[in-house]
C-alpha cells in the first residue's frame, strides 16, 4: 500500500468514527422530536433515514475525492498527519453544511406542522 | 491491462456503480416514502414512488456525467498514459455521484414536508366530517 492509501486508509477510519459519533449524539433526539411532530411512524422512519444517508454520503464522498498528491513515497510522519488534516477540512465542511440544510429541513417541518390549539 | 483498457472499463465501471448507489439510495427510502405518498396522495403515491426512483437515480447519473476527463487541457494521448490521472478522476466521478445524490435526496425531505401537510389536512378534514 503506497501513501496514498495509507491516508485514504486513516481518513476512512476517522469518517466512519465521525459518523457513529455524529449519528449516537443526534439519533434519539431526533427520533423523539419527528415522533412528535409527524404523528405518522413512517415519516419518523424517512426522516431518520435520510439523516443517516446523507451524512454517510457525504463524508464518504469527501473521503474518496481527497486527492493527498502531496505525499510522496518515504514522507513523514507529520507529512501524512498534515495531508490527512486537510481531507478532514473537506469533510467536516460538507458536514457542517448537511446538518445545516437538516436543521432548517426539521425547522420548516415543525412550522409547517405544528397543531393547532 | 493496457492504460487504455482501463480507462474504458474503468469509466463504465465507474458509472455503472454511481448509478447503483442512486439506486441503493431509493431502496433505503423506498418504504417509509411509499407509507408516506399512499397516505397523502392515495392512488397518486405511486407516480411520486417512480419519480423518487428516477430522480436519485439521474443525480448519481449527473454527478458521475459532471466530472470530465478533459477539464484539465489534457490531450487523449497525455491522460492515456497517466494512470494516477484516471484513478483521480475515477475518484472524483464517485464523489460527485454522492454528493449529487445527498442533495437530491435532501431536496425529497422538503418535498416530504409539503406531502405530511397535506396528510394532516386531509385528516382534519375527515375527522371533522364526521
């Protein structure tokens, strides 16, 4: 396994790391609050999958589309830990901005479907 | 493998599997979608079920279809003989494929929002006929 695939490699275990954690923080809240506001199982079940897909989408495709063209056969340790910090930066980004379109997605789902008194 | 053959199996390869994963991505909403479009659209859910189908799967399509070999002023000769360059763009065909995918399949959830109103309509509306 050249470089490249080493960082591929550490880049993919601290996705799959991220997503397990992102995903235990928010799963149970979330599922309480569709449960909620919906009052209809299966769009409790489809909101929760689109969660996990879209975040596993993403930060996989960051994962595949980090280039590490900097790293070259013999480079060190620090070089690696530099090449994969700047994946990472991709990776929390289209995080941060997935959850931001989830967020305003539930938003514009409890205003839509708040009962009325 | 000559560096040409694998660019052409690489690039159908590659496309073949972004469409799989759109694919892949409408089995995992296909259940919850169905209950949803069956309860607000009636016999109409199923036209919404074949446009979700379509719909994802034409953004993985899109998102392969989007990254192209020649942005980068490359003759066919030059990206022939690099192999690292292929496996690069092979690479960024399956991020964009996923990408693509995410945002179409985030754009369903907006979608869905406007369906579970019309659901909780309907159903004010019954509960107060009777």
């Amino acid at each position: 396994m050249g470089p490249h695939g080493f960082a591929v490699l550490a880049s993919f275990v601290i996705a799959v790391l991220l997503l397990i954690l992102v995903d235990r923080l928010l799963r149970p809240g979330l599922c309480g609050l569709l449960e909620d506001v919906t009052g209809l199982p299966p769009a409790t079940e489809f909101y929760l999958r689109t969660f996990l897909l879209v975040i596993v989408l993403v930060v996989l495709a960051t994962v595949l589309g980090a280039q590490h063209a900097d790293l070259k056969d013999g480079a060190h340790f620090m070089e690696y830990v530099w090449s994969v910090a700047t994946g990472l930066q991709d990776m929390f980004q289209n995080l941060m901005i997935v959850l931001l379109v989830y967020a305003a997605l539930i938003t514009v789902l409890m205003a839509s479907l708040r009962r009325k008194p | 493998m000559s560096n040409e053959h694998y660019l052409i199996v690489s690039y159908f390869v590659v496309g073949f599997v972004s469409l799989c994963l759109g694919l892949a991505a409408y089995s995992v909403l296909r259940r919850p979608f169905a209950a949803i479009a069956e309860a607000a659209g009636g016999l109409r859910g199923a036209v919404l079920k074949r446009t979700l189908a379509l719909s994802l799967a034409l953004a993985a399509v899109l998102g392969f279809l989007s990254v192209s070999y020649l942005d980068c002023n490359k003759g066919y000769d030059e990206i022939v003989k690099d192999r690292s360059y292929m496996n690069q763009i092979n690479r960024e065909q399956l991020q964009q494929a996923g990408n693509w995918i995410a945002f179409a399949v985030l754009a369903w959830g907006f979608i869905v929002v406007i369906l579970l109103a019309v659901w909780r309509r309907k159903k004010q509306q019954e509960g107060s006929l009777e």
